[in-house]
C-alpha cells in the first residue's frame, strides 16, 4: 500500500538508490537537565541512558558502536549505507571542536553516508550552528530537535527547562545555517486537549520545519513520568484512539514535512505502559488503514495534497 504521507524512508531510497538504516549512538553527551545547569532529574520521561537510547552500547567508542550496529542491520534488513545517529542526551552539548572529532570519527566509517545529530533547542550556540551547517553542506545531514509540546504549561509539566520561545529561536538559527530540522513532538500529553495537540501541527507548519517525529506519552522504567504512572497521575491513550490522533494530526500537516516517526517504541525490557505501542507494526498499518479509510492524506486538512 503506498503512504499517504511523506515517508522519511522514501526520501532515503531517492536519495542513496538502496537500503539506508540508521544505528543509534551513545557518544558520552550528558545534558543540561542532568548535569546541574538546569537540573539533575531530567525531562519526566528521561530514563538513565536518555530518552529513546535503550539498547545503545555505551562505553565503546563512535567508530565500535557503529561497526557493531552495521553488522545487526546489515544481517535483518539487508541494509547496505548507513547514518549515524547521535541520539542519547543533548548530542551538541560540548565544545565545537568535540563535535566535529565525534562525527568525524563516525563519517569516517566505511559505509556510513550521514549524520543525525539530537538535541535540545537551548545546546546551539552560534559556533556549533555554524558546525552543524558546515556538515550540512558536506553531507546527509539532519538535526533532531526536541519540541515535545509548543505549549509553555506542557514543558514545565515535563520539566524541560527552557521555553518554546527557545525552540523558536533555534529552528530560525538553523535554518538560516541551511540546516534541516526534525521537530519531536508526543501526543497524549497531560493537560493538553485535542485541539492544542494538532494545533502543535499548525505551529510546526508555521516554523517550517523540514521534519517530523510522532512519539505517543508512554512510560519507561527510572523516570519520573513513571512514578507518576504508578500514583495514578497519569493516563495513557489506547490504540485506536492514538490511531487516530497521528492521521488527524498528519491532515494537518504540510505535505512537504518529512515523517521520519509516527509512534513510540520504547525498549520491551524498559517498557512500562502503554503495552500495545510494542505491536509496532500492527500500530503502523493502522495508521496506513485509517488513512486509506478514510480516504485522506498528509495536507488534507490544510488544502493542499501531496501526490
């Protein structure tokens, strides 16, 4: 069934004319939010190697790391290019001249034919842009930047400690640098209706970000977020409701947006709640069922589709 949305997987097979998989790397970042400067705790939903970062093998080095994933990805999928993903913590916080040692070292690896950098808004100074930028121009480059909710309530709920006026200000900066962004963004925050969560939608169309990445709220063992789970302070969606939000909110989309994630899937080990988002196929075919069903695409809400 072809996508009715703009598949960043798609855009790989364009781009390099063969299987391209990301391998997720722990390059020894800390963050913000850990290490004092803002706080020790983390975001609420930030467990102990960063959120999204289970299975990473830390302790090796860029170059051990990637030789091990390249080996996983290339025996199941048969892949044949790489991108290292710099994905645990705040993977632009230390000085310029570490960055450019840690992805020169993972370009460096046979094989790998680009970089995905995340981080937080408020880890890009001026000097490190300018580093991003340059790797831009000479690479498969993307920056993933940690949104989560553009609603100011919503990010003190998660602890995030900066504003969305932060987020503002480094899509800007960046985009200026020739930079692409991929905004994260969770659905099925507490506090939020479901209007304010595609409205999230609107905001980032009206950012111009060049990427998206859907995560749903789910909980993972050592957070804070999962303390909360066990008072009973928070809920979680069920499945078809969140099917539902994801193709509402892909409507509202501007079709050019690359859709590089459309739900969570937190490692089984670490996994607490909601179980079914560990059926992540089943829940991806819903989204491609739900959308042919209803017989719509990424822009239809907003006048324009992609064909």
């Amino acid at each position: 069934m072809p996508k009715r949305y703009n598949a960043f997987s798609d855009e790989l097979k364009r781009v390099f004319g063969c299987r391209v998989h990301r391998i997720s790397v722990d390059a020894g970042f800390s963050c913000p939010n850990r290490d004092g400067t803002l706080g020790t705790g983390g975001c609420i939903f930030c467990g102990g190697k960063g959120s999204g970062a289970h299975g990473i093998q830390a302790g090796d080095s860029v170059a051990a790391q990637i030789e091990a994933g390249k080996e996983v990805m290339t025996r199941k999928y048969k892949a044949k290019r790489f991108l290292a993903y710099f994905q645990a913590y705040s993977n632009t916080y230390a000085p310029a001249e570490t960055l450019q040692r840690l992805y020169d070292e993972a370009l460096a690896v046979d094989d790998v034919v680009g970089l995905i950098v995340g981080t937080r808004p408020d880890c890009l100074p001026p000097e490190t842009v300018a580093l991003l930028g340059d790797y831009a121009r000479k690479t498969y480059f993307w920056l993933e930047l940690g949104l989560q909710s553009p609603w100011n309530r919503t990010l003190n709920f998660l602890g995030r400690g900066h504003d969305f006026s932060a987020f503002e200000e480094a899509v800007r900066s960046c985009t200026r640098a020739g930079i692409r962004v991929s905004a994260h963004v969770i659905l099925g925050l507490p506090g939020e209706s479901r209007d304010e969560m595609l409205d999230t939608a609107t905001v980032l169309n009206d950012l111009g970000v060049d990427g998206v990445k859907i995560h749903l709220l789910h909980v993972m063992k050592d957070t804070l977020l999962a303390e909360m789970y066990a008072r009973g302070d928070v809920r979680m969606l069920d499945r078809d409701d969140y099917v539902g939000l994801v193709c509402d909110f892909l409507e509202r989309l501007r079709p050019g947006i690359s859709i590089q994630r459309l739900t969570g899937d937190g490692g089984r080990d670490h996994l607490i709640a909601p179980l079914w988002s560990l059926q992540k196929f089943e829940v991806l075919n819903a989204i491609d069922y739900e959308l042919e069903r209803r017989g719509s695409r990424q822009g239809s809400a907003v006048g324009v589709c992609r064909t």
